[in-house]
C-alpha cells in the first residue's frame, strides 16, 4: 500500500486522460469518471441576499437549513439547521417513501419554525451521481455509499421531491437548484474566498469538483464563460486503470460492498470502507501469526467492527497507543505493547495510501485548471470537507504536503468549508437568484438594441421619404437628408489616361497621392504620403487648416521631384458640401470632429486656391471636389459596370448613388443621371427615428461636438459605436451587473472604447480570456460572467448599426429599382469603410438586411480599394474627358 511519488505521479497522468475522457462527446458514455456537467457556472460575488432553503441528503444524517444571505454593505450568513436520521429502511426502501420522508422532514421543519407563509427559494444537495440538463433537473445515474432505494435511478430527483411535496398544501418551496455536496462544498468556500474554484469531500464517500471552461465541455452547448464539474472521481479505476495498485485486501472489501466492481477508487479513499479495510488487514495478519499470538476474536471476524473514527483515534498524537489498546480490548482481543505498535502502523498505512491518492486526482484538477489558464504558476483555493479529512488528526496535512509536492507550480489555499454542503446549496441557489434577476436586467437593456423587422421596415421607408424630400426644391431646404448634387454625371468608360494628383482630407490623417492611370489595360499606379493633421490645427482657423494642407502638398511635389509639373488635380473632401459645379463646393458643416474657423460656408476650393496663392510656389488645376463615398463608388465603377452605389462605413456613414437628372429639381436640365451624395448621416435629426433611439443614444449624442445632428451616423458609424457601448457598461456596473459594481476612472474616460475593441472582442476565435485581456488593457478587472456581458453588448450595438445601414441602403435599391420600372434589379454597390472591411459581422448582417428589405433586388457587394485617392484620379479624369468632349462639341 506505500506508493512512491513516481506511481503517484503516474495515477495523476491517468487521471487527467479520464477527465478528458469524460469531458468529450464521443468518448464520455464509456468513461468511468463521469465529469458531470453542474449548470453552475458562476461563483458568489458577495451581493447575493434573501432567504433561502436547503436540503442535504447523501451523507451519514439528513439536514434542513434555513439561510439568510444579508447584504447591508458585509457579507454575512445566519443559518437555522435541524437534523433528521436517515433509518436503513428508508435508504433501502422504495424511492417514494424515501422522498415522501424527505418532505415530510422539510415541513416539520417549516412548521417549527412558523416559515409556511413564505415562497422560499430551495437548494437540494444531493450527493449522488446526477446527469443534469439544467440546474433544476437530475436524473440519479446510481447510488453510492449506503443508499440503495429501489426506483430511483434515470428518473427526475427534483421531480419526485417536488410531487412529494405537494401533499403538504401549506407548503410553498420552489427548487430553484440541484447541487452535488462537493459544489456545496466550493460555493460555501467561494463565499468567503473568489479564489475557490476546486471543492474536495474526504468523508463517508469522496469525490471533486472544478471550474471548467465551456469551451472544453462538448456535452453542454455553447464555448463562453465556464461551468462547475462534478468528476465523480469515486469511479475512477471502475474500468481497471487502477488494478495494478489494488491489494487482496481492496478485492475482498469490493466483494462485499453493496455495489461490486463500482466506486473502486472511493472504496480505497473514503471514510466508509477505511476502517473496513484496516480490519481486513489485521484479520490475515492474526491468521498468520503475525498479531495477537495468533488468536482472532469474534468481532475481529465481523464486517463493519472497525469503523474510521476508531482509525482516527488510533492515530491520535501522544494518546494513539493507549486508544489503540483500549479500542482492540473492546474488540475481545489481548493486544501487547508490540501488537498495538503494529496496529497503529497498519492504520498510518491505509489512511496515508488514502491521503496519497486523493493528492494524485486532486494534482491532476489543479494541473488542468493552469493549463486551461494558460500560466506557468497557478493560485488558487480548494474548498475542502467530509468527516475524515474533519476527524482525522494527520489526514489534512499529509494530503496538503503531497499536493504540493506533485504540483510545484500551484500555490494551493486549503480553506476548510463551514457547514459545508448545506450551505453551498444555499450559495448555488442564492447566486441562481442573482443570476436570473441580473440576467432579466442585462436582457432588458439588450432588448433596446433588437430591431424587429416592422421597425426595420418603418427606417427603409422614412428614410425613402427623406430621400425626396431632399430632391425636391420646395422641400430640400428643411430636409434632413441632404442629397447633395456632386456634378459627377459619368461613370468611368477605360478611355482614361494621365497622370492626376489627388488629396484626401476626411479623417485625422491627410493623405496627398500621384495616380498614373493607363487606358485600354485598365492600369492604375499610385504613390501617396501620409501627414498628420495636429489637434490645433483641426480645431484652429481655416487659413491655418489650408495653409497646413498647402504645404503637404509642396512635400510631397518636392519628395517627387514634380515641382513644376501643373497636374489637374481631385480633391476628396469627406464633409458635406454644397456644390454648384464639379468644382466648386462650399461646406455645409463640419463633422468628424472638425472644427477649423471661417470655412462654413465658404467654398473650401477657393480657399485651397487662396492658399495656394499665398505660398506663391507652384500653381495646380483643380479640376474636381469629390466626396469619399463618390470616389469609392467611381472605384468599383471602373472595374464593373454595374455599380452605381457607393457606402462608406467607417468612422462615418454614408451613401451616394446615380440618379436620373429629371428626378433631381434642384439641379437643370432631365437628360442622363448624376451621382447624389445623399449625406444620410443626417437621417433623423428631424426625430424620425426617435422611437429607436435609446437613452445611451441620446448620451452619446449630448456628449458629441455636434449635439443633435447626424443622428443616424452616430447610430451606424465607427466614431460612435465604443462610445454606445461605453454608456451601456457604464449603466450596467451602476445597477451592480457589471465590474462588481465599480466604475473604474478608465471606463468614465470619453472614447476610450475604441471602434477596433469591438471588432476584437466579437471575434469569433477570440476566447473570453483574451477578451478579459483587452478589458483589462482599458483598465477593467473583469470577470468571466462580465466578459460574457460584454460581449453581448458589443454585439447588439454593432448588429443594431449594421441593420440600421441596411434598412437605409434598401430604401436606397428600391427607389432605383421603382424609378427604372424595372420587376428585379441588379446592381452592385462599392464599399469602403474600416467598419465593414474589419467588423467580424458587420458586413454579413448588412448584406442579409439589404436582402430581406429589398427581396426584388440582387445585390452585389464589391469591396473598394482606395476610393478617396483612385476614386478621386478618376473623377478628375472622366471630368477631363467629359470636358474635351464639351470643347469639341
């Protein structure tokens, strides 16, 4: 029975291939540690309060609790308890009486202590293998220990406790939870330490649980967040694995248990067959001579004479010989001195061989646990209880020792639980409660976000209503919509040739390109220079912002060697403008985060002019102002022909499309088409969507540099998205649903919740531990359960967007497919935007909600590249071409 630290280390090894063994789909029904799913999956977090009731049945007595979890800013626990005998007729009866006993005991209980007015809340400890489907359902796999009721096992144990229940018609009792003793075990421990993610019983039976994560556990859906495992580790050799270190003395025990060939491991572990085995010991050594001179007495001959307390008492420091005499004189034997010595020795062996193997499959759990964490050095607390590792004097110590023996990179807390199991079921079914009430909150908050398809379809059609408004001269002035004529009235034809410089001003970056364009191969160069745009310069007087630009420019000319070349040059300008020819274009308003004096208003191509002027260095023909979302439209034009829309969505939102002349009133003449930047930002400034603006909505808008414009942008595009979700977070940790209810100084900081973090954190590969990484890199200390919220919310705000997008861009289809008369239509639209082009999801729900609001169209997406610099080259090339032709005409 003394196993060296390499066969332990070896039983570990084969304990963690049983645990995986269990855990796996195809491999789990043929293993012998069953690694059963608890529903538990979250520990308390110190703000679980009410009352609640406990049941615990499976150990050596059968106890009622009254919990009160209070929360007046301390945690602390009142507990009423009352024990009830668990007679051998009842836990070998027929499975009836025994629950029929149960309910009986529990309304005893209630009526003493006057709670039958009360819906109480009830955990139910049941220590006993259970296949659960949820929290509140069990089905018994079979019994262990003494238990052995006929008609229970596969059926429901929370049903029949329930119909038991019912005879008792002034009893209210929900059963909120079905717990395992050893999750009791761990919740009572987390109570008092988070740290606790493992729980241990050492007692009549034995058995571990641990905190697995999802994405491990392939008998339960889902991959987030992780879940409690009740191992069932009694099992543990039921297939043989253990038959190289099971003595005669283990087979002769077996051969006599109430349940044969099952439980092995427990039977060489637990306290019930402890005693039992040292019996069996002692007994072989008196037939051979070796103890007592040989005589055997009658109660040495009996099973079950030799019970684990004697054991313990055997082992007592200093009094172990003298109990041991007196404990084998009541045994009719005539022990001397040498005898007792032996005795004593006998019972060091089993209980440290006990010690030994519990420290293995416990090794192997705290193993697992570091690796799942992905550390070289693990913390963390084990919740330990059971009535051996509670009486027996040594038993605690050795199992701590050889644990930290085999597993020098764990730092392990033992932290003995406190009326352990009973109150674990509590905790379970207290943080239940808590759960479930935070869940209805969190849900309720989500729900804001969830378009039905009749809103959906209510947006399409409002923003089709602000589409003509917007085109119509009576009604463009107070239109929300814009629909800005661009004076772009061709599409690219592959005529185009030249060498054109292009500027992109729309973000924080201001980029200056030179575009070779060669026609008949449809062959487009570039080079470009990238400058930053200073704050102050963003935020300064127009002359600064053009004088900036201006001297980009002359960089870039100098960096390549094209000082005096007079190139027609394109300018994207991504804000609206108001234009009366190609190149002209005055500035309705900046956005973006713009706000440079003296420039609203004003026709922002004069002012580059002027300030070209004024450095007096080189002179440019600007042949073109362009939008970005035009340029990106005019880059997917020039390699298909069927694109006429263009969609940016990015740090903004917006749209332009071709539009039959005779449609557009502002504008002269009915011939042909012209591209409209619709400027759809603006959709419900005019509070048309107000219905689906959320609280969130309106803070983030209240907190923008432009309160109460560009409504619907701020609903769809990147610069707001983080901003959405930080306002939620925030509101989320202020009820306490969040952060442990701490808001964090990072998390009151404006935009730090950058556009990117949500197209992390959705990532589909991304585990939760790598979304706590990014939370904690913006200062968060989350959880598991926060990271999962977390990303749920990221995902409603981002789906929301991508809909809303779709809706408008369906309005947008269908009214080019109405005014073509057509019954299908088909068209391709050029996208371009960081959102669309990196969001894990954006894009694919974006696409369905085109397609489910717009069922008559086929829409076909075509990434861009490059529409503000391209884009921009062509532009000013087809207006090069377009002008020839005027010449000529």
């Amino acid at each position: 029975m003394r196993l060296s630290d390499e066969t332990l280390v070896d039983i570990m090894t084969r304990f963690q291939a049983e645990m995986e063994k269990g855990l796996g789909k195809d491999t789990n029904p043929t293993a012998s540690v069953k690694m059963l799913p608890t529903f538990v999956r979250a520990i308390p977090d110190g703000s679980e309060n009410g009352e609640f009731l406990s049941l615990d049945l499976g150990g050596s007595k059968f106890r009622v609790l009254k919990v009160q979890v209070s929360q007046e800013g301390k945690q602390n626990v009142q507990m009423e308890s009352q024990f009830y005998p668990t007679p051998n007729e009842i836990i070998r009866g027929n499975g009836t009486e025994l629950f029929g006993y149960v309910a009986d005991c529990l309304a005893d209980f209630m009526r003493t202590r006057e709670l039958t007015h009360k819906k109480l809340p009830l955990g139910f400890t049941f220590s006993f293998p259970c296949r659960q489907t949820k929290l509140d359902e069990g089905f018994l796999l079979s019994w262990t220990k003494k238990f052995k009721a006929r008609g229970v096992q596969d059926t429901d144990v929370v049903n029949r406790l329930a119909n038991a229940m019912k005879k008792h018609e002034d009893l209210d009792v929900d059963i909120l939870s079905l717990v395992n003793d050893t999750v009791g075990t761990m919740m009572t421990c987390a109570y008092d330490d988070p740290g606790c993610e493992v729980g241990v019983i050492i007692g009549t039976g034995t058995n571990a649980c641990y905190m697995e994560d999802m994405s491990n556990i392939e008998l339960v859906e889902g991959d987030e967040g992780r879940m409690c495992i009740n191992t069932e580790w009694g099992a543990f050799g039921d297939d043989g694995a253990l038959e190289d270190i099971r003595t005669e003395f283990d087979r002769e025990l077996d051969l006599g248990s109430l349940n044969p060939g099952k439980q092995l491991f427990e039977k060489m572990v637990s306290g019930l067959y402890m005693g039992e085995l040292v019996r069996l010991i002692l007994l072989k050594m008196a037939k051979v001579g070796l103890l007592f001179g040989g005589a055997k007495s009658s109660a040495l001959h009996t099973k079950g004479k030799i019970e684990t307390q004697h054991v313990a008492a055997m082992e007592k420091y200093k009094e172990g010989l003298a109990n041991t005499r007196e404990i084998l004189v009541n045994l009719g034997l005539d022990p001397s001195e040498s005898d007792c010595i032996a005795v004593q020795q006998v019972c060091t062996i089993v209980s440290f061989r006990s010690a030994n193997l519990c420290a293995a499959a416990l090794a192997a759990i705290l193993t697992r646990l570091r690796e799942n964490k992905k550390l070289a050095r693990l913390r963390t607390t084990v919740g330990m209880d059971g009535t051996l590792y509670k009486i027996h004097p040594q038993y605690p110590k050795r199992l701590h020792k050889v644990v930290r023996r085999l597993v020098p990179n764990c730092d392990v807390r033992f932290l003995l639980s406190e009326s352990g199991s009973t109150k674990g079921a509590a905790m379970v079914t207290a943080v239940a409660c808590r759960v479930q009430a935070q869940r209805k909150q969190i849900d309720k908050v989500l729900a804001l976000f969830q378009l039905t398809r009749e809103q959906l379809i209510g947006v399409r059609d409002k923003m089709r209503t602000e589409l003509e408004y917007g085109l119509k001269k009576k009604t463009h002035a107070l239109a929300t919509v814009k629909m800005l004529p661009t004076y772009v009235y061709g599409m690219p034809d592959g005529t185009e040739k030249g060498k054109f410089l292009a500027l992109d001003l729309g973000g924080t970056n201001f980029r200056v390109l030179l575009v070779k364009i060669r026609s008949g191969r449809k062959s487009v160069r570039m080079y470009n220079k990238i400058f930053a745009i200073p704050l102050e310069i963003m935020q300064g007087t127009g002359e600064e912002l053009f004088d900036h630009i201006v001297q980009c420019i002359a960089d870039f000319l100098d960096y390549m060697g094209l000082k005096g070349a007079q190139l027609p040059l394109g300018f994207t300008f991504s804000f609206p403008c108001r234009q009366t020819c190609i190149d002209k274009g005055t500035l309705v308003g900046w956005t973006k985060g713009f706000k440079a004096t003296d420039c609203e208003g004003e026709d922002v191509v004069d002012m580059l002019r002027e300030a070209i002027k004024r450095r007096n260095e080189f002179d440019l023909d600007i042949v073109a102002i362009v939008n970005d979302t035009v340029g990106t439209m005019m880059t997917c034009g020039y390699e298909d022909p069927n694109c006429e829309i263009g969609l940016i969505a990015g740090t903004g939102s917006n749209v332009c499309y071709m539009e039959e002349m005779r449609n557009i009133e502002l504008v002269e003449g009915d011939e042909g088409q012209m591209c409209i930047n619709t400027e759809w930002g603006g959709f419900g400034d005019n509070g048309c969507i107000d219905d689906i603006c959320t609280q969130y909505d309106k803070e983030v808008d209240e907190g923008s540099l432009n309160p109460g414009k560009q409504r619907y942008e701020k609903m769809t595009s990147g610069m707001y998205l983080g901003e959405i979700v930080r306002q939620i977070l925030i509101d989320l940790t202020r009820q306490g649903l969040l952060f442990r209810g701490q808001i964090s100084e990072r998390l009151r900081t404006k935009s730090i919740f950058e556009t990117k973090f949500l197209s992390q954190i959705e990532s589909d590969r991304l585990a939760l531990l790598q979304v706590r990484k990014i939370l904690q890199q913006l200062g968060l200390d989350s959880t598991c359960e926060d990271s999962i919220v977390v990303k749920e919310v990221c995902g409603a705000v981002s789906r929301r967007a991508a809909q809303l997008c779709g809706a408008g861009l369906a309005a947008i289809v269908e009214k080019r497919r109405e005014d073509q008369g057509l019954e299908h239509f088909k068209v391709t639209v050029g996208v371009d935007g960081t959102l669309y082009k990196l969001h894990p999801h954006f894009s694919r729900i974006l696409q369905e909600t085109v397609k489910e609001l717009a069922p008559q169209c086929d829409v076909t997406f075509m990434l861009s590249e490059d529409g503000s610099g391209k884009g921009a080259a062509l532009i000013t090339a087809v207006a090069k071409r377009l002008q020839q032709q005027e010449k000529e005409n």
